[in-house]
C-alpha cells in the first residue's frame, strides 16, 4: 500500500506491517487505508505478531484480509525473516514462538541501546519500553525513530 489512499482499484498487497510492529499505521488504520486504497485483498505481515489482525478485519470492510506474519529466524550467520500466509492466529505453538521471538528481539534492541550509550550516543530506551509495554515489538526502526528524535536530528 505505498500509493495514497485512492491510488489502486483492486489491488493486493501481502506485505504490510502495522504499528503493533514497525508499520506506520494502527491495525485500525491499516484496514481503513486499505478499503479507502479500494484493495481487494491484503495480508498482514506484522513481525512476530498476529494480534492486530482482528481490528484490521474490522476496519477493512470489504477487502478480503490474509492472517499472515513475518517470521524472524535465527540462521548461522544472522537472520532472516520468512512470510507466512494463512496462518491459524489462535495456534498456540505459533503464538508462544512468537511471544517468544519478540522478547529475543527487545533484549536484542535493548543491548544496541547499551553499546550505543558506551560509545556516547543516550537514547531513552525506559521511555521506549514504556510506550511498547509488555511483550510489544521492539525493533530497529523504533531505534531509527529514537535516533531521529535526538542524536541524529536531521542538521540542514
């Protein structure tokens, strides 16, 4: 969906991420966006997390809506992420591992967070934390927005 709302007729888009990841829109939003885009179907990739996808449903109206999640996986050497489609949102393994994978990824921010003040650079990581409580997605472009918002304003 990264034309303006209005900007396709019938359309799909299977990779979209809300705020309850790194997107920029509230599932809310998102499915909102999506029926105003006239989409006919989307699927929502949020990363390692599938609890927006009933309030998406709920603001899409029409346009049909895929339960999908980006997966982060561990592979030697580093990581990747895999896209899964038609997921069963209720699967209790498939949330555990999930729930599971977005607590690696906060303690995983939460230690970029620490070297960076070693080498200088504060970023308010409790304010962070406090706005994404619980077991909420942290990740990079939530340390991009802090860096933004501070360290790195943009100097012209």
């Amino acid at each position: 969906m990264s034309g303006a709302p209005g900007s396709s007729s019938g359309g799909v888009d299977l990779h979209l991420h809300t705020t309850l990841s790194d997107g920029l829109r509230t599932p809310a939003g998102l499915g909102a966006a999506a029926r105003e885009a006239g989409l006919e179907l989307i699927a929502v990739t949020d990363h390692d997390e599938l609890r927006g996808l009933p309030e998406v449903r709920a603001a899409a109206g029409d346009v049909r809506v895929l339960a999908g999640v980006e997966i982060s996986c561990a592979v030697p050497g580093g990581g990747l992420h895999v896209l899964g489609y038609g997921v069963d949102p209720e699967d209790t393994v498939l949330v555990d591992l999930l729930r599971a994978n977005r607590m690696a990824k906060r303690a995983q921010m939460a230690g970029i967070v620490r070297q960076m003040h070693w080498k200088g650079v504060s970023l308010d990581w409790e304010a962070l934390a406090a706005e994404r409580p619980g077991d909420a997605y942290i990740g990079r472009k939530h340390l991009e927005r802090l860096l933004l918002a501070g360290p790195v304003r943009n100097k012209k």
